[in-house]
C-alpha cells in the first residue's frame, strides 16, 4: 500500500509542478501580448499631424530658448510642440511605472526625446519657475534623463546599423 501511496504523492506532486510551469509559460505569453499590443498603440499615437508638426517644430528649434522667446518665436506652433512633449510625457510614466520596457521606448522616442530635452530644457525650467512647482513636464525630463544614463552605459549604433545583416 506505501508504494500506491508514494506514487500517489509523486503524480500528485507532478500535477501541481506541471500547473506551476503552465501558469508560468501563460504569465509570460499574456505580458508579451500586451507588451505588443502597447507598442502598436504608442506607435499609433505618434502618427497624427499634431504630432508631426510638433516634431518639425521641435527639430528647427535652437536650444536653450526662454519660454518667453518661444512663445514669441513660435505662437500657435508651440501647441504641437506641447503635445509632443506631454506624448512623450506620457510614454515616461508608462516607463516609470514598468508598464512599458526603456528599451521599447526608446526604440519609438529617443530621438524627440534626447533632442526635446536638450532643446527644451530652459522652457521646462522657466515653466516650473513661473507656476512655482517642480513637477510640469517631470516625466518627460525622467524619461529623457534614464535615456541619456543608458545611451552613456551601453551606446547603440541605429538599426540600419545593428541590423545591417537582418533577414526576414
């Protein structure tokens, strides 16, 4: 009867170890569909015109203007250029609160964010000094600080470059 009982107690134990490795691959398999599905929505929440004419704004930008200089300088311009920044905004809360991988963010905005925040950053600074509160555009200034620490730690070359010998 122990014999019964011993391979009772190994079948049962080999049940719940398979339940285990099952619930795992499906865990694994539903963060990686949702990690798909975010990455389809970040991409096409960056394809409006809004977002378009905020990015040209933001490449023809010098650096360093005031808030008062780009007001003057860019008027009604610098609407696109605040969606852009509070998209971006956006995409840095996802990062901070894990819910999208850095490395998927970047690979969609280090580009406008790297460049909005060297541009920008007297702007972000003014605007925090003027409403007397340090957090408006504080994501985007997160996000913009953990790309520059990880492109400093570990360089990537472009995708035409890394993926040069890429075939489908």
């Amino acid at each position: 009867m122990s014999n019964v009982s011993s391979l009772l107690e190994i079948v049962s134990t080999l049940a719940i170890v398979g339940s285990l490795i099952f619930a795992g691959v499906q865990v694994n398999l539903a963060r990686r569909q949702r990690q798909r599905e975010t990455a389809i929505q970040l991409m096409q929440s960056f394809r409006t015109p809004e977002i378009v004419a905020g990015i040209t704004t933001l490449i023809d930008l010098p650096a360093g203007l005031s808030k008062a200089d780009l007001q003057a300088r860019y008027g009604d311009r610098l609407d696109n250029l605040l969606l852009l920044l509070l998209s971006i905004e956006s995409v840095g809360i996802l990062v901070q609160k894990r819910e999208v991988p850095i490395e998927l963010a970047e690979d969609f905005f280090f580009g406008p964010t790297i460049t909005g925040w060297r541009k920008l950053e007297r702007y972000i600074l003014d605007l925090r000094e003027e409403l007397q509160v340090d957090t408006p555009l504080e994501y985007f200034q997160f996000l913009a600080e953990q790309m520059i620490r990880r492109q400093k730690r570990h360089p990537s070359a472009p995708a035409y470059v890394a993926y040069r010998d890429w075939r489908p």
